[in-house]
C-alpha cells in the first residue's frame, strides 16, 4: 500500500514537472511583435544623424501614444456627446434665414474649434490614412471629417455678402459661399460617429432596408398624401 502511494506522488511529481517544462518551452517559443519604440530602438541604417532622426521619432511615437490614450478615455467621449449636444441646441435656437450675429458667430467658431481639436487627437492617435485602421480608413471618420473641414470653407469669404461669379455670366450672380453654412446641419450626426452603439444600430437599420421595401413605398405614399393635402 505504501508503494503504491509513494508511486502515485512520484508520478504527480512527474506529471507537476513536465508541465512546468511545457510551459517554460511555450514562453521560449511564443514570438511576439515589436512595438513601435521596440523597432525603432533597433533601427539601423548608415544615413547621417541617426540619433537625432531616432530622437525625433522617439518624441512623435510618445504623442501619438498620449493622444491615442486621451481618445480612449470615457471622459473624452463624454465631453465630445456634450459639445455635439450644446452645438445642437445653438442650431436649433439659431433662425437659419437671418445672418449669424457677432455672438453667434463666436460661438460658431469655439464649437469649430473643439471640432478640431478632436479631429487632430484623433488624426495624431490613429493616423490619417496610411497605416492599419487610421482615420479616414473608417466611413465615420470620412464623415466626420467632411463635417469638420466644410466648415472651414467658409472662412474664404471675406464677408457674408461675397460671392464667387461667373466670369462667362457674370449678370448671372454666382454661389454664394455662405451657403456652405448648411453643412452645420450634419453636426449633430456626430453622435452617431462617437457612439459605437449608435453605429451598430444605424447599421442594422440600413442592413435591414431591403427587406423593407414594399413597407417603404406604403410609407412613402401616405406622406405624399399627406403632403398634398397640407398644400
């Protein structure tokens, strides 16, 4: 009976130690990727002011990596809902017929600027275009960007009364470059570029419109009866 049991703690001994051996062999042979200081503190090449050059890229992957953790952080997307939500009401308390005062225009242009500052910590963190999920790599990125940069659009008018005409009908007028303002619009359709749960629904939505159609088209017809007999 002794042997027996002085046989069994040999081989649970045995069993212990093959697999601590296992494991020791599995953190030798698990390969895993360099980072980007990793790579670049082995980077060599014979072109001229290498430590400088690897200084520089130094300080560009601490930002890239500050920014990217700014980004990621729930209070940064709370304050972004937030902005978005306080644009949204200046929007709506705003008559789009009439030009935007001085004060309006001023708070215009800080929404703007906190648009902004989003969108380059964002570019910083992410990339812009060239690397693996960079930022207008993603369809809300495009959209976020267009919303941001149509904006700044505006700003080539000297005043809201200039115009670009037409040089072969110059009688004809032109386009006005305030009616880029228009795209101020499509600002409050950034919460769906922030929430990720709204994205998941807007895309379900859209995934689910064909097998809608006949549902669409009824649709369609009572709001045009209705309209018609609105006018």
């Amino acid at each position: 009976m002794e042997r027996w049991k002085a046989q069994d703690l040999k081989g649970n001994r045995k069993t212990l130690y093959i697999k601590e051996v296992q494991k020791k062999n599995d953190l030798i042979l698990n390969v895993t990727e360099q980072n980007s200081l990793e790579k670049l503190m082995n980077y060599e090449d014979r072109w001229p002011c290498l430590n400088a050059r690897k200084t520089l890229s130094k300080i560009r992957i601490y930002i890239n990596k500050a920014a990217l953790l700014i980004i990621n952080q729930k209070a940064f997307e709370n304050c972004t809902i937030t902005v978005i939500m306080l644009n949204s009401v200046t929007l709506a308390a705003e008559n789009p017929q009439d030009e935007p005062g001085p004060i309006m225009t001023l708070i215009d242009d800080i929404f703007l600027i906190l648009y902004t500052i989003e969108m380059c910590l964002k570019i910083i963190g992410m990339g812009f275009i060239f690397n693996e999920g960079a930022y207008l790599r993603d369809f809300w990125g495009n959209l976020d960007f267009i919303i941001v940069s149509s904006a700044y659009l505006t700003m080539l008018q000297g005043s809201s009364d200039t115009k670009v005409v037409d040089e072969d009908n110059p009688e004809e007028g032109g386009f006005n470059l305030s009616a880029l303002r228009a795209f101020r619009v499509l600002r409050p359709l950034r919460t769906i570029t922030t929430i990720k749960g709204l994205r998941v629904l807007v895309v379900s939505v859209l995934s689910a419109l064909p097998m809608m159609k006949q549902t669409i088209i009824v649709l369609f017809f009572f709001f045009l009866v209705f309209a018609i007999a609105g006018v």
